[in-house]
C-alpha cells in the first residue's frame, strides 16, 4: 500500500509539472513575425515566381528543349529529350510535383483570400487568368491532370484527387479567362508592385487573358476546330498583345537566385558556367545543330544574340564560328569545347528579363488565324510584324549586347517572302515561331505538337523509349501511382499508357 501511496502521489506531481510547463506553449512557440493570415499580394507574387521557376533545367533543356532539338547532350542520364532514354532523375516529373506544391498552392490561396470580398475583384480576376496560365502548362507537358481537386488535401484532406480530362481542363480554363475579362471593374483597387508583370494594370491584363485565350484556341485546331475558331475569335475581338509595349516581361536583377531569371540560372548551373569555358559542362549540353544550322543557313540575326563559342577564355559570336552539335551522340565528340552554347552575357545573363506572352507569338497565331479565315487582317502583315518583335524585343530581354538593328530586321525580312498554300504557309509561321518564342520551350514543344512544324528529324539511338519517334509527353510521379493509385489508374485508362508516346487529347495524329 505504501509503495501504491508513492506512486500515486509521483504520478499527481508530474501531472502538475506537466500543467503547469503547458501553461502558456502556444504563446511560447508561436512565431510573432509570421502572418496568420494570407497577404494577396505577397502569395501572388511568389505565386508568379514559383510558376516560372519549376523546372527550368528538367524541362527547358533535357527534355521539351531538346524534343525540339533547341539543346543536345552526349550523355545518357541527361538524355530524355536528345535520345528519348531515361534511366534515372525526376526528368519526366520534375515539373508535375514542383507545380503542384508551389505554384497551384500558392494561387489557389489567393484565390480562397479574395474570393469574397466585392472591393477585391481585379485581384481575383487576375489570379483566375494566372491559375488559368500554370494549369494550361501542367495539362499540356502531361495532358489528364488533377484539376477540379487540385487543391483539396489542404482544404478537406482530401489526398488522392481525380484526374481531371484534357478537354474539362482546356474548357474550364477558357471560361474562366472568359469571366475574369468581364469581371474586371476600373473603380476597383487591384494589385500593386506585388504584380511582376502589370503591377495591376487591368487593361494590360485584359490582353493578357485575351493572348492566352487565343493560345488555348489554337491549340484547339485539330481536335475540335469549331471550338477553336469561337474561341479565337473571341480572343482576338476582345484584343490581344499586338504590340511590344504590351509584352508581358519579368525583369530580374541577378543577384540573389529569386531575383535571377530562373532559365539562366538553371543552364549556367547545368552547363554553361563561365568556369567551364564549354570544355566541362556538367550534362554534357550545347546547342542543337539542328537549331543553329537553321539559324545560320537563313542568316538569321538572333544567332549573334543569343549564340556564342568560347576562344581562347572568351564567349565570341562570330557567325561562321558557330556550330551546334548533333542530337543522339553517346560519345563526347572532339570538338564539343568550341561549339555552340548560349550566350552568358545576353540570353543566360542572370539580370535578362523573361518573355510570359509577348507580341512575337500573338502575330504569329494571328497570321495563322488570318490564313483560316478566322480573322480578316493580312497574315503576311502580321507575321512581318512578329519578326520585327522578336527581333527588336531582344535588346529589351537580353541586354545591348544582344540588339539587333532596324537595317537588320527590315533585310532579314525582305529575304523572307510569304508563300502560297496553307501547308507551306503554315510552315513558314510555326518555324518562325520554333525561332521567335524561344527559350519559352513548354510552349514551343505544345506548339510544335499540334502543328507538327518545323519538320524535326528524330533520333534512334539504341535503347530509346519510343522507337524512334520524338516524345508526345512526360510522364506521372512514381508517387501517384503509389499513392493515388486509383485515380492514376483511371486516367491511364481514359488517355492511354503512360508512357512519353501516348498522345494528349489535343495532339491529334495526322
């Protein structure tokens, strides 16, 4: 009995101690800088920088940029877009998991912030047209996605969301901008410098929407023209980015990595550091010779600001210096220190600016919807008009280095005459294009699906994944099939195997 007493007792004091060391914890570890509620303005901002820097590397350059044969590599692991191999990394998934924690997230939380609040509708709508803008990346490198559910592990624990198909995506997203448009209310507040691209200006933004109404469109063409033809049109009436003013550009200042362009600062860390001097860049990259032959065969003027060769520890841009190496190698050839690799004092410049939608590629889509008969302005017009913005916006974007005169644009463009016949002139705009809305690679490899153009001869390396073909997309996380098994499982079964051959809703075979 004595021994029970004394344990009895111990057990009240260490309650007691217990008590008393609780009294006053939540107070005690509740940090007093931290905001227990969401600032609009500050999540959108880290809602547009984490959208743009997913995956620069994985997908920029060894898989999207070197399926349109933009980058090669001699190495294997590095090796999903040069050879169609992958034998290990999260090069096929890397963008679908960083999109998913950072970027749907953090715009989902803007959303939920202002939703209800009638004095917050311009930062409502402009959040919907940026959710609208990192969706449509996310569905077109993997086509069915978690979509309507994106979002509900935080709100409702709910962990394994439905895919959602293709089709409801594209179509929810073009209603969405479709509202957001008509929403927007000039008596209204909006965002302020928190706003990278606008810093609030509405009626930058309603072009803005209108440009990624009339991509989506497009890429409508061979799957459902008659959509595709309502929705552009809509687009273009409501007024898309024609003119450079209107480009939708983030600037960085180098420095610190949130403020360096997140493409230059991947490729430099990947490849092409100024230590490396093009002898030992780590993955083995250069630029395609795919890429620069084209550009040199047609005398193309951005070669010089965005290309250079290493001589004698400096970057030089000399034309007939220029060579970019052949896709497929498995072997270092022996003149890869002097090949071609981006430029570190323009386009891999940490302070250059990063093209979101610009001019270049609203003409271009403009010229191809005037060629339909969607749109009555003169597709030689514009499509003279989108070289001339791509050209001049490259001083703009990467520095005076990189500039390129107006005699120089007017000669490049006179040598350029506008076919005849819908095939030749929709090869003539969608190379262009390959050209013009390069490094932006997630929408150059989506164009280049649908359109087919420029015509890209692929590599059969021994051991490829596709049989020889260029990869149509990338494929899910491990940890979806793991995890949400039984929605991966049903969206496999909807699209079709998982594997980089299966064609997304919209690519549709000729």
């Amino acid at each position: 009995m004595k021994n029970l007493y004394i344990k009895y007792i111990s057990l009240i004091m260490v309650l007691c101690i217990v008590s008393s060391c609780d009294e006053g914890f939540d107070e005690v570890n509740t940090n007093p800088d931290a905001s227990t509620s969401i600032e609009a303005e500050y999540m959108f901002t880290k809602a547009m920088y984490d959208a743009l820097n997913n995956s620069t590397g994985t997908v920029y350059e060894f898989s999207a940029g070197g399926f349109v044969q933009h980058f090669a590599t001699y190495l294997e692991v590095p090796g999903l877009g040069d050879k169609y191999v992958y034998t290990s990394g999260a090069y096929p998934y890397a963008y679908f998991n960083g999109a998913y924690v950072d970027g749907v997230n953090e715009i989902s939380k803007v959303l939920n912030a202002v939703e209800d609040d009638p004095d917050e509708v311009n930062k409502y709508a402009i959040a919907l047209i940026w959710q609208a803008y990192i969706f449509h990346r996310i569905t077109d490198l993997y086509g069915m996605i978690p979509y309507s559910e994106a979002t509900t592990a935080y709100a409702s624990s709910n962990f394994a969301p439905v895919y959602d198909t293709q089709q409801t995506i594209y179509l929810s997203m073009l209603s969405n901008l479709e509202s957001a448009i008509s929403s927007f209310d000039a008596s209204k507040e909006s965002f302020n410098e928190g706003d990278l691209l606008y810093a609030g200006d509405t009626s930058k933004w309603e072009k803005f929407a209108n440009s990624l109404m009339l991509r989506l469109a497009m890429r409508l063409t061979k799957v459902d023209p008659t959509t595709a033809q309502q929705w552009a049109q809509k687009a273009i009436a409501g007024g898309v980015i024609e003119d450079e003013t209107d480009d939708a550009i983030i600037d960085y200042v180098g420095g610190q990595v949130i403020n360096s362009n997140p493409i230059s600062f991947q490729l430099r860390n990947n490849n092409y550091s100024a230590s490396n001097q093009g002898t030992s860049n780590t993955e083995g990259g250069k630029y395609s010779d795919t890429f620069i032959g084209y550009l040199k065969d047609s005398d193309d003027p951005r070669l010089n600001s965005i290309a250079a060769v290493w001589v004698d520890g400096v970057q030089v841009t000399d034309t007939d210096l220029q060579q970019g190496m052949p896709n497929g190698l498995n072997n270092r050839p022996d003149n890869f220190a002097s090949l071609s690799e981006p430029n570190l004092s323009t386009i891999l410049s940490l302070s250059s600016s990063l093209m979101v939608i610009g001019s270049s590629e609203m003409n271009l889509l403009l010229a191809e919807a005037s060629i339909r008969g969607w749109e009555s302005g003169d597709a030689k017009s514009y499509y003279d008009k989108a070289i001339h913005s791509s050209m001049n916006t490259m001083g703009r974007l990467y520095g005076t280095e990189a500039s390129i005169s107006e005699e120089a644009i007017e000669q490049y463009i006179a040598t350029k005459p506008f076919p005849t016949g819908f095939d030749a002139q929709m090869e003539h705009i969608h190379t262009q294009f390959w050209v013009s809305v390069f490094p932006d690679e997630i929408e150059v490899y989506s164009n280049w699906r649908r359109t087919n153009y420029p015509v890209l001869t692929p590599v059969n390396v021994t051991g490829n994944l596709t049989g020889g073909t260029i990869p149509r997309r990338l494929t899910y996380p491990p940890g979806e099939i793991s995890v949400n098994s039984e929605n991966y499982n049903q969206a496999i079964s909807a699209q079709g195997v998982d594997n980089f051959t299966t064609r997304i809703w919209w690519d549709v075979a000729e």
